[in-house]
DNA sequence: AAAAGTAATTATGAATTCAATATTAACCAG
DNA sequence: CTGGTTAATATTGAATTCATAATTACTTTT
C-alpha cells in the first residue's frame, strides 16, 4: 500500500528551501529574501511564502514580524537538546519495533547489518553510515508508529546540516558497531526493554555531539531580537 | 526574560482554526471551506490558506491537493500511538529535570502537589485536574529543553479534542495521587531513572487510552483517499 | 428511469496588486 | 566628522484577481 504523495508548489518549494538550508547556501542567522529566491525558483511570492510558515513550524527558518525570514542559528544547546530528543524517540522505536516487528521485518534489518559489518571491515566509513542509517529507519519503521516516525524524520531535518560527523576514531567505530550487533540480538530476542535502552545509549548520537562541540559557533547573542512563534 | 510574543495574522488564524477543532465545532473529515472560514473571521484567502499550510505541518488537518483541507480523523491507533510518544517524552522530561530544576522551581512544584491533594480530598475533579496539568508543565520546563517542550505541546494540540476523561474511577485517582507523591519525592532526591520511569508508566496516559477506546469512533477507511506530505 | 456525458458553477492554486512597515539614503545641526 | 531627523526606497503583509481543477446540475441517450 503505497501512499499517494502529495506535490503542492509550497511543500516542493519548502523541500527545496531546506536543502539549501542543509547543504549551507543559506547562512544560519542570514536574511532570506523573498524576492530572490521568488526569482531563483521561478514562482510568484504566495507559494514561497506559504513555504516559510511551513519551515517555520518545521523549526528550520524563524520568522521575525515585519522583518523577514532568518535561519535558525544553531546553537550547541540546540543541538544536544535535539539530539536527547532523538535518543529518547529512538528508544521508544526499538520497544515498539520489538512489540510489532514481524520475522520477515528482522530478516531484512539482519541482511542490512551483515552488510553493514562488510563496509565496517572494508573501512568504508561512507557506505557504513548509509547502512547503519537504513537500520536505523528500518527499526522506526518496524515500531509501525506513524507519528514518532514524523517527529524523528523532523527533528533529524533541524540538525541535519551539522551532521556530519567526518572524524569517527576507530574506537567509536568498533563501540559502535559491538552497540549493533546487541541491538540485532536484542531484536531477535523481541527484548523490548534491553533495545530500547541500548538505542537510547547508543553512542551514535553522543559521539556526533561531542564532536559537534567545537564544530558550532556559539556567537554573540545575535543582531534581530528573540522572537518567538505563539 | 520574557519573550516577544510574535502575533503574525496567519497564526492568529492557525489557532483559532485550531480551537473550533478542539471544541468539535469543525468535525473531524469535514471539508473545511475557506470562503466560510475568510468570512468567519474577517480576513482574506492569503492569510487563512498559510494558516491551513501551518495546521497540516502541526498535524491536526489534512490537505488534499485541489481538494481542500480536512480535519484529521483521529483513529483510535493515532491516539493511541501519540500518548506512547508523549509518555516517553514526560520520562525524558522527567529524567531531564531531575538534572537541571532549581531548589527554587521544586519548591513551587512542590507547593502545586500540596495544593493539587486538596482539591483531591475536596473531589473537586476540575480544579485537581488544572493543578495536575500545571505540575506536568512545571516539569518540562525545569527539563530546560525547549525542543521538548515545543514538541510535547504539539502532541497534546493534538490530541486535546478527547481529552475529556470524564469518568475517572476512586481507584484510579487514588493511583494517581500516589504516583504525584511518588514524583515529588523522586524530584527532591533528583532521582532522573526513578522520576523518568514513573513519568513514563504514569496512568494518566493510559488511563485516557482506555476509556477513549470506547470514545473515539473507527468507522470506514474514509471519503477522500490516503495522502501524505511529503 | 438509469447511466453517461456535457455544460455551468464553485472551489482551489498561484500571480498580481495594493497597503503598511522597515530599511536605507540624504540631509542638516551641532 | 558625528549624531540625529526626515525623505526615499525596498520589503513585507494582506487583499484581490486570474487560471485551473473539481463538483454539481442538467441534458441526452439508451
């Protein structure tokens, strides 16, 4: 049962506003001109504008009335608040998943991990994130709870422009992995409490945040005073 | 530091929309008219269709491309998964607090238990209720993370229209004071696992999942076919 | 009378226009 | 020059207008 997918103007404009957001052409606390990217994208101002509110309550962009849209500066406490967040949604997944996965559900994550494991041993760090980001979608998908799969994918959106985690020393690496093959066995066992809290402990989230320490500019206050949405 | 409160039109809108959800007066799958809403409030297209855009990222309505907006059906699944979702975010609330309240913060809590066991013992059910609210909200916020917050108070938005657990038997009051008296000790010790755990396992939560099984109607798949935003 | 097809109506999607606010530039006094 | 005031410009906020798709009503046909 495949779903329809929606394609308004404004979400597709939204998506595309978010990756330049991610990837950096879009500076955190930079003004965004409606007319500029109005003109970038080839659409009139309504749909642009229909996308800021939508990234706004997203948590990418803020909107300061009268004064345009900025993004949102991502400061340290941000992000560890964020990623405590996901580690708690993450061990949620693995209870659920543990409750509603089913045996064919945990074939395909084991297959997943023995590649993984390939990579891991040939030492391609690229490849093994992509695997280990597919085991990890696999089990949010195993827990069949629609809305903590939306509020995970929404909270990995906000920090996905710091999430790149280029230095990994082999110690984390083979921690991480030893983490996995627990989790793997804890799946197979259906121990709903034993994944959960190895997913909530994970190192995964904070390693990235520790090394994410002296990746974040935790500047002046800022120009454009605190606003928030009510 | 009290922060600027931003009060944008289409926000405006947004919540009004979202209190004629709450209080029924839109019913869950009806189309929801634009003309008839612009009238009702007195403003025009723009502002009313970014409000819907905002509704539908918030979850509680539905856009169906050139088929209007509808509000959200809620299943009894949906409910169901949203409370797991909130009881795990009360635990990492909890968990959280425990490591960042101030002696001040407990005091007030503390303050709002003893004033909530009143009205307890005066079964006064609405005035236990509002104290019962405002403790859990203490609680986040001493949890010093406003992605939390921001998160757990969408989840509730949500749900907030069968929230209205009116039969609460003696037993299960009587529970849930010992599980308050349980809480505040747990937080003057800054126990985080113990004040996590009972926040997660809370009957609060369950308490409304059971009695809603019977509130909340699960009829026919629906009119209008299963879209997603993507 | 029921079904199918077509025209008329209505609602939504998006661009344009108008109004209000903020930003910048120009000007002047000290 | 520097600081402040006012005018000019540009940008945002919201209403209106235009275009397109969906719904309804009405024929027409079987």
């Amino acid at each position: 049962m495949t779903k329809i997918l929606q394609r308004n103007l404004y979400r597709e404009v939204a998506d595309r506003i978010g990756d330049l957001i991610e990837h950096g052409e879009l500076s955190p606390g930079e003004r965004i001109s409606e007319k500029q990217l109005c003109e970038k994208f080839g659409v009139s101002r309504t749909p642009l504008r229909e996308a800021l509110k939508v990234l706004a309550t997203e948590g990418l962009i803020e909107l300061l009335p009268n004064r345009g849209a900025r993004v949102v500066r991502l400061t340290f406490k941000k992000v560890k608040d964020t990623y405590d967040l996901m580690a708690a949604l993450e061990g949620l997944s693995g209870e659920l998943a543990c409750q509603h996965i089913t045996d064919k559900e945990i074939t395909a994550i084991r297959k997943l991990h023995n590649n993984m494991l390939e990579h891991y041993h040939q030492h391609d760090l690229k490849a093994y994130f992509e695997l280990n980001r597919q085991i990890h979608e696999g089990i949010l998908a195993a827990s069949k709870n629609e809305v903590l799969q939306e509020m995970y994918s929404n909270l990995s959106q906000r920090v996905k422009r710091v999430r790149y985690s280029k230095k990994m020393t082999q110690a984390f690496w083979d921690q991480a992995v030893k983490d996995h093959e627990n989790m793997i066995n804890a799946l197979e066992k259906r121990d709903s409490q034993l994944l959960g809290q190895i997913l909530r402990d994970h190192l995964c989230n904070k390693l990235e945040v520790a090394t994410l320490a002296g990746v974040i500019e935790d500047e002046a206050p800022d120009e454009g005073h605190s606003v928030v949405n009510a």
